[in-house]
C-alpha cells in the first residue's frame, strides 16, 4: 500500500499496514540481532516503530500480541542455552528533539505531581552503541553472563563474557548484596575496530559496518577463544536483580560499581536538573562525541532518584524514568585528523579527510571526501578541526561545515601540493575547459611515467564492473606491479602462463599450490569478456559504465569502434569550435550556420559607424535567432572579435568521422573527445594489441524493444538476496528498461528487497509501480 498518513488510514487499512510493519520489523530484528548484519540505518528502523505506535495510539484495540511495540530485542539463538533473567531487561523509548526532551521532563513532574520549584534530577549517560550483556554475581562471584536476548530470557555466553578484562570474575571492595545482576554494554574502542576491519580486509576475511556489529558477532562465538582474541571491553550502568538495595540514587550506584571493579561511564555521565539540564547536556555530549575513544549515538535520561524511579515504575517494554535521546543519524561532528592525497587514474588529485571514527547512518566512518583545493579553502578545513559530517543512502560521507569556535590554537591553513605525490614529483596543471576557465581538479602531467597513474589503471581494469578477476586484489596487484611483472593489462594474462613467476609466487607468504591454481583460474576465466567490460576496462577518461555499454552496442566488433575512434581523431575539433558550441544561445543548428559563414570568408564590417553588433551579426548570418545573435554579441564585444572568433571556429571545425561518433546516441562530444584522444596515442594503441592478443571479445546483445519494460525506468532497492544489484540491472537492461539509481517521478517501476528504506518510502509517495524480488524475477521469466 502507498504510504498513507496514519490520520488518513481507515481501519482495514491500519489493519493491513500493522501486519506490514511487524513482519518487515521481524525481518530487520533477525538480521540486526542474530545475524549482526543489519540492512536499514537505526533511523529507517526507529522510523517504523514510531509508524508503528502511532497507529496503535489511533487504533488500540487493533494492539496484537505480538505487536513490534511490545518485544524487546529478538528471540535468543538455539546455539546458546536460554537464560531467564531476573528482572526483564528492558529497551528505552527514543526522543529526537529538544521539545521531545522538555515533554519527558513535563511527564515526570506531572506523574509525580511536583511543584514547579521542586527540582527534578536526572543522570545523563553516554548511549554507548554496542551490545547489552547482562552479569550475575553471586556473593561477589561471577557465575552468568547472559545477552538481552527478547527482554526475558536471553543466551548464555558465560565463556565468552569471561574472555573481557573489564569484568571482574570476582567483585572488588565489599557492600555488594549476596545476588546482584550488573548490567552494561560489551563494546569496541573505536581505533581497535578500525584496525581489525583493516586486517580483515587484507586477509579477505570478513568485515563488520560498524562497532555495535563487531562487538555482537565478536561476543556472540561459539568457541570462547575467538572471542578473546577481539578486544572487547565492558561498561557497568545499570542492574536487574537484587537481593537487597545498596544506593539509593542512580549516581551513588554507578560510584558503587566503580569501587566494585568495573569501569562505568561516569565521567562523562553527568547529574543534571530539569528540562533546561537535558538540553545542555545533550549540547555537550555532541560536541564530546568526536574526542571519546568509542562510539555513542546519544545520551540516556534517567530520573536519579531510585525511590522516584520505583514510583514511575513501567510502560509496556519500557520504564517511565528513562529514555534515550538520539543522535541525527545522517549527520554527526568529529574531528579531522589528517588530509591525505589520492592520485586517480587520469591524474587527478583529490584530497581525503582523515578522520577520527564516528558512525553516521549506520555505518562507520573514518575516510570522507573533500573534493578539491577549491573546497577545502571555501571550507577552511584544517587539521584538528571539528568537522560536521553527513552521509545520505550510499552517497559517500562528506564535510559540509567547520566548527571555527572549536578550532585549536595553531591550525594552519592547508597547502594543497603543486606537485604529484609519486616518487617523481611531476608538476601538476588545472586544465582549461572550452569556456576558457581554469577546471578545479588538479592533474598530474606525467601519465603513464606516473606509477601511481599506472597503478590506478591497473586497479580499474581488474575492478568488480570491468574484468573482475578473482583473486587479483589492490594487495596481490600492487605488490606485482613492485616487482616488474605487471605493467599493464596484457601483463596479467601472461602472468597466467608465466611458469617461471608462478614458481616463484608458490614459494611466497601467503601463497601455496592452492592460491596460484586460483589465481590461475581467475585470470583465463576473463579471456573471454563481453566487449563493454572491455571497453570499460581500458579506463579511457569519460568512458563510465553506461557510455561502455551504449558502444558496445553500436559497435559489434571492438576493431570497429577503434577504427571509428581513430578515423574521429584525424578531424578533432579545435578549441575555438568547442568554446563557440558551449556558448549561451547556440544550438547545433546555429553552430552550423556559423561554422558555414566562416568558410564562406567573413566580410568586412557591414557598418563601421554603428555599434550594434547584434544587428551585424544578424546581416551577416540571417537564420540565425534573436537569442542566439544575442548572446554571441555579449560574447564577443566587437565586430573584430566576432569576425576572427567566426574563421577559427570554422578552421577547427571536426570532420564528418568525429561527428558521426559523436551523433551515436548515448555518446556525445565529451565522450566521442575522450575515445579519439585515447586512440590516438600510439602507446595505448601498442597496450590494446598487446592485451588484444590475449582476449576473446565477444559481442554484446542488443536490449529487447518489446518487452513490458523496455523504455522503462526501473529502480533497486533494498538487499537482493537472490541475484547481484549488477546481474538485477544486466537484466533490465537487456529487457530494454533503463536502470535508474534515485526514484523520482520519472521512475516507472521499484524492485525493491529486504532492507528498502527511503526509495521504497519515496516510491509509495509518488504511487509508483513496485515489485518484491521473487515478482521481478517471475517477471523476467515470462518475458
């Protein structure tokens, strides 16, 4: 159903969409929980309880059972034995805002019925994003440890639990009660969690998204040995069970299990008192967050008085006395550690933000772009600062503002180099573009002498939508290219038959029989490619994915498209043509005529005397529009101007074979530039045989024009579990349809999976066409 306000839905329809949110909530509970891999962001999740509850609240009598607002965390595991805690261990309801914070203040005074002079105190704790573990003591020994599991009974990780220098096996000091359940939350320093998915990743084992991930799969181990080897830690904050009382306020308990043994998050938790306490505090620990060595991802409220706790009681799943205010999830501040420069394949320089290690949208993250010199000086981004980051969907997290108030003393403004970062030092050039003005990006000028560009080249021609040779990593490729025996494309394919380099590499680290065999296979599994990942593989600048596939599809044989591309060179346009087709006013059509007008020879000033050059230009190139004399007019200022700009336009104007390969549909002047500009250096030309020797290209099927898609727009969302987001879009695209990545009006149809957050949002909005997985599929069967 499209995404009907909850004032607006009757009750069939509040019926209906009950048993939508719970069975998708279920979904996401099961991967978050038991499978540590979650698919939708904690704001796309929060999102749908609050949809949730505020159904319920319209509808109450429609509160199932087993209604999401009801459960606490998810069914425990079968490979843990079940442990039944003593007192639930309950989740807190969330606050987004300043006026949520004021109204659970409000509802505290009003429940308890104090005056407005009676001070309310609350202690405000940092939400430490990790995983809920539950410890009971029993005349000071540890003897359970347990997960919240759903709330009730959760798994018994006792073992694992142990494995934690932050627990103490047996408690410190004395006054604890003979049974006491210490309650907290297992998690990872932030720089440990970097430095495991660093090495996961070179090892080609698995990596977590983010802390909270880690630290659940880390704990939740089969084989407690695993679990020791993860630098887990442990902050007490709360209890469950007790024998007998031993505080009588929230901040006399956390002193207490401090003296107890454990570590606790006092500082920077903090008492404070009332609405006004909770704003400021909140204010405070966002600007904290950046400098913590772990992750939060808000600040916990909590009524300090244990006796006024014990009045407030319960709500359902959550207490009266507590709730957590969140973070912004697309949004958060950190500090900038570093800038670090990374040279792409065409040269291009582009600054990386080094940072210090904050989750935003779920994920977490240390790297995010800063585009260019120009954006860093708008910004006046230093290092040190306090950044505010932002990271929407998948779009790649980056600074939109500098805290200046938080600057440290010393900053110094940054330098960006005047030279490439490579042993070689080459200079680097901003490129003038045909309107004559200095491009932002900075470029080597050294190419192929470059080894960072050659490098780069490499990476792209083994990437994931070019040739994806498996087993063939940044690690495996660049250690090669150090050693000499790879330097280009064709290199890799004669590394596969290379008997004396394959001995050597089974002798290696890292390496065996096995891994080579591997290697091997990976390499002549791509003898044979599809001649768009070919075209796409050489790496030519302004070639992406979708020009790739329009030429493969024009041209059947990559010995016509490089013949079309050489023949284009022979007649490439001049810089005067290309600065005169991108200006204000001038189609193709008035292009034409002007590129006519000069060949014919420009005459002489029609009337000297008269300063109107709109209505010379007009007499000389009658056809031409009122907008378009206009704007050549405020171009060129003069009849002089005008004149000579007319003849060299006209003697720089391209030849029919360049026109022609940029007529093709989808290709375009830029790209039509790139690919003759590509082919006519006799180097790449020598790196195309070479690599040419070795392949078997195959041609590309034509899309389908009769299918119910073609023409189409068609957008994926959500995790595919049954075919790759690249074979769902080769399906589309071979039924005729065009594969969008954002949904607008425009969009036809959403296929949406597990996880679908904002586009399946935006695409019942817009009453757009949507299809699960299993009917796409079902689809493409039939066409």
């Amino acid at each position: 159903m499209s995404q009907i306000s909850v004032a607006d839905l009757t009750e069939a329809q509040a019926v209906e969409e009950l048993e939508r949110l719970a069975d998708e909530m279920a979904g996401h509970d099961l991967r978050y929980y038991q499978d540590d891999a979650p698919t939708v962001s904690d704001a796309e999740y929060d999102e749908l309880k609050r949809r949730n509850a505020d159904i319920e609240a319209r509808f109450p009598h429609l509160q199932r059972e087993n209604s999401p607002s009801l459960k606490v965390g998810a069914a425990r595991s079968a490979q843990f034995s079940p442990v039944e805690h003593g007192v639930p261990m309950l989740s807190l309801d969330n606050a987004f805002s300043n006026d949520e914070a004021e109204e659970f203040d409000a509802r505290i005074r009003r429940f308890l019925r104090l005056g407005a002079d009676e001070p309310v105190f609350y202690m405000a704790e940092p939400k430490i994003d990790g995983l809920s573990a539950s410890l009971r003591y029993e005349k000071g020994v540890l003897v359970q440890g347990a997960t919240r599991g759903d709330g009730r009974v959760g798994e018994d990780v006792t073992a694992n639990l142990r494995t934690i220098a932050d627990i103490p096996h047996r408690l410190k000091g004395s006054g604890w009660p003979d049974v006491i359940e210490i309650r907290g939350e297992v998690y990872v320093e932030l720089e440990a969690f970097a430095a495991f998915n660093k090495a996961a990743e070179e090892a080609g084992s698995r990596t977590y998204a983010n802390p909270r991930n880690f630290a659940a799969g880390s704990l939740r181990q089969i084989d407690p040995k695993i679990s020791a080897t993860r630098p887990l830690r442990f902050f007490g904050y709360a209890w469950g069970l007790v024998s007998e009382p031993f505080a009588a306020s929230q901040s006399e308990a956390l002193e207490k299990l401090e003296a107890w043994g454990f570590v606790t998050t006092a500082p920077p938790a903090e008492r404070v008192q009332g609405a006004q306490g909770l704003l400021d505090i909140y204010a405070r620990f966002e600007t904290l967050r950046p400098q913590l060595p772990f992750d939060i991802d808000g600040v916990v409220y909590k009524v300090d008085d244990l006796e006024r706790q014990r009045r407030l009681g319960f709500v359902s799943r959550s207490p009266r006395w507590a709730i957590a205010r969140k973070f912004p999830a697309q949004r958060a501040r950190t500090i900038l550690e570093a800038i670090d420069i990374q040279v792409g394949r065409t040269g291009a320089h582009t600054p990386v933000a080094r940072l210090h290690p904050v989750t935003v949208g779920g994920v977490s993250v240390t790297n995010a772009t800063l585009h260019n010199a120009d954006e860093i000086a708008r910004l006046d981004a230093r290092i040190g600062d306090t950044v505010v980051l932002q990271r929407a969907g998948d779009v790649i997290p980056q600074i939109v503002e500098v805290d200046l108030a938080a600057r440290p003393e010393g900053a110094e403004p940054y330098a960006f180099p005047h030279v490439c970062e490579c042993p070689l030092k080459t200079a680097l050039a901003q490129e003038i573009n045909a309107n004559g003005v200095e491009s932002v990006v900075r470029r080597c000028t050294g190419e192929f002498a470059c080894p960072f560009q050659r490098v780069e080249h490499l990476r792209h021609f083994v990437s994931r939508r070019a040739f994806d040779i498996e087993g063939l990593g940044e690690k495996q490729l660049q250690a090669f290219f150090d050693e000499g025996w790879i330097n280009e494309p064709a290199d890799i394919f004669r590394l596969a038959r290379d008997e004396e380099k394959l001995a050597a590499l089974r002798e290696r680290d890292g390496y065996g029989e096995t891994s080579v065999k591997n290697l091997v296979a990976g390499i002549d599994a791509r003898r044979s490619i599809g001649l768009d990942r070919m075209i796409y593989g050489l790496g030519a600048r302004d070639i992406g994915e979708t020009t790739s596939t329009v030429l493969a599809r024009h041209f059947d044989q990559f010995a016509d498209l490089q013949a079309a591309s050489e023949a284009a060179a022979r007649g490439l346009p001049g810089a005067t043509y290309l600065e005169l087709s991108t200006a204000a006013g001038v189609g193709p059509k008035a292009l034409d005529l002007l590129v006519e007008a000069g060949r014919a020879g420009v005459p002489a000033d029609p009337w000297p005397q008269s300063e109107d050059l709109e209505l010379k230009i007009g007499q000389v190139v009658p056809k031409l529009t009122k907008p378009a004399r206009a704007a050549l007019a405020q171009r060129y200022g003069t009849w002089e101007a005008f004149a000579e700009g007319l003849a060299q336009a006209a003697k720089g104007a391209p030849g029919e074979d360049y026109l022609t390969l940029a007529a093709v549909d989808g290709v375009g002047p830029v790209a039509a530039q790139s690919l003759a500009r590509f082919f006519a250096e006799e180097h790449n030309r020598q790196k195309v045989e070479n690599l040419l020797a070795e392949l078997d290209v195959q041609a590309v099927a034509k899309p389908k024009t009769d299918t119910a898609v073609a023409g189409k727009t068609v957008v994926f969302t959500g995790s595919l579990e049954k075919m790759t987001r690249d074979e769902a879009k080769a399906q589309a695209e071979a039924l005729g349809a065009k594969v969008a990545s954002s949904v607008s009006k425009k969009t036809h149809l959403v296929v949406y999976g597990p996880g679908a957050g904002s586009k399946l949002k935006t695409a019942q909005e817009l009453n757009i066409d949507m299809m699960d997985e299993d009917q796409w599929l079902a689809l493409v069967a039939s066409l």
